[in-house]
C-alpha cells in the first residue's frame, strides 16, 4: 500500500502509522496551493517531491504526471531530474490537456524515461501510468494494449486508474504479468484484500486522503460559520 502524502506533516503522520512506502499526489500537492491538479510547474513539483523525500526515511514514489513535456528527449531530461530528487519511483501518463497520446508516441515517451533511469544508476521504478478510464469512453481493450506496450518498453509496473471492476483487473494482472499492477483505491467499493486476490500488487490512493483532509476543514468551517461553534477533535 502506498497512501499518497500532500506535504510533510502528512508524509511523517503516514510514517508514524507504520506504512511501508508513500507517492506523492499531483493533486493534493496542487490543493495546498490553491491550484487545480495539472497546474503545478515542472520546478515546483521537483522542489515538492524533495521536500516529501527529506521529510522521511521511507521510499516515496512520485506522481510524475505527464512527464512536463511532450517529446521524448524532453521527457528523458525531467525524469532524470526527477530521479535526483531522491525518489525511489515514479509514474508518466498518457494523458496531455484531457487527450491521450497516440500509442507510439506514449510507447516512446516511456522507453525515454527508461533511458534516462538507467543513465543515472539508480534503482527507482518506472511505473507507466494510461489514463483512459479518467476519460470519456474509456476502451479496456485500448488500456491493456497500452499497458503491454509501456511494459515491453521498459516501465517495471503498469497502472490504469479509474479502472474498478475487479474482472477488468485480473484482465489486466495477467496481461501485463509477471511485471506488477497498480491500482487507484481512491472510492469505495474496493478493498485492499479484494485486490490483492485478483493479484494486484501494489495499490495507492491518488488524491483521496488530502480530498478527505479538505472535506473535514470545509465542514468544520461551515459549523464555524454557520453555528458558531466547533465539531469536536478527533
């Protein structure tokens, strides 16, 4: 399990809790500062993800986005500027501006990636992330073909998120097997157990513990507000 910090207070209280592993969230970083997720630049989420990485001796996986470029040479340039933050994986989607990438284009902007990983010499996991469940119209088919290119191009595990019906993902677990699928437990209707049985092995929660953290500020700002008084703590 990897639940996804949004700063250091929440990095080290995921720590103190005995989780093994963390992943930033493009979305919950955003939030902090007032922003939309995708609006963040390349520089802030590189001074971000150094921040998370300092803040704790567990290794963090970076929500990488779409890589902050559209070729592949410049895709290779940010990750390994990503890599030197310190972080011990990170993920690079197929989504630009709410479009996917055509799957050659996709295919060589995660081969670049690998490139640049290898270069540096250090040990951190591609994770090639297709994005066509957060769509319209999302294709299975589409996804798991997608999934199998990012894996025979170099991406050491494979992550569809949006993707809910436990069928669907033991389609794309043995698809992709024996390289690791991750999964986006971000709603109910899922459980970690569920999905460890249909053979996923790795899961995190994208944006939804800092969507939590907000939905308890604003109702506890509304009762301010509103009632004049406070919900209790705890």
């Amino acid at each position: 399990m990897l639940p996804n910090p949004w700063d250091v207070g929440s990095a080290k209280k995921l720590a103190a809790m005995g989780f093994e592993a963390l992943a930033s969230t493009s979305s919950g970083a955003a939030w902090t500062l007032g922003r939309q997720d995708g609006e963040l630049t390349l520089d802030e989420v590189l001074a971000h993800l150094e921040v998370l990485c300092a803040a704790t001796d567990l290794p963090v996986n970076a929500d990488f986005e779409a890589g902050f470029a559209d070729k592949p040479e410049g895709v290779a340039e940010n990750v390994l500027r990503a890599v030197q933050t310190g972080v011990a994986g990170l993920s690079i989607e197929d989504n630009v501006r709410g479009h996917l990438y055509d799957v050659t284009a996709a295919v060589e902007r995660i081969a670049a990636a690998r490139g640049a990983i290898d270069r540096s010499g250090e040990d951190v996991v591609l994770v090639g992330r297709s994005e066509g469940f957060l769509l319209e119209a999302p294709s299975l088919e589409d996804t798991i073909k997608r999934l199998v290119a990012y894996a025979d191009a170099g991406a050491d595990c494979l992550y569809a998120p949006g993707v809910q019906d436990l069928s669907a993902i033991r389609e794309i677990v043995a698809a992709v097997a024996p390289k690791p699928v991750n999964v986006l437990l971000n709603k109910p209707g899922l459980r970690v157990d569920e999905l460890a049985a249909a053979g996923v092995r790795r899961i995190s929660t994208g944006g939804a513990l800092a969507a939590a953290a907000w939905s308890g500020f604003e109702r506890a700002a509304r009762m301010l507000r509103d009632e004049g008084t406070m919900p209790p703590r705890g």
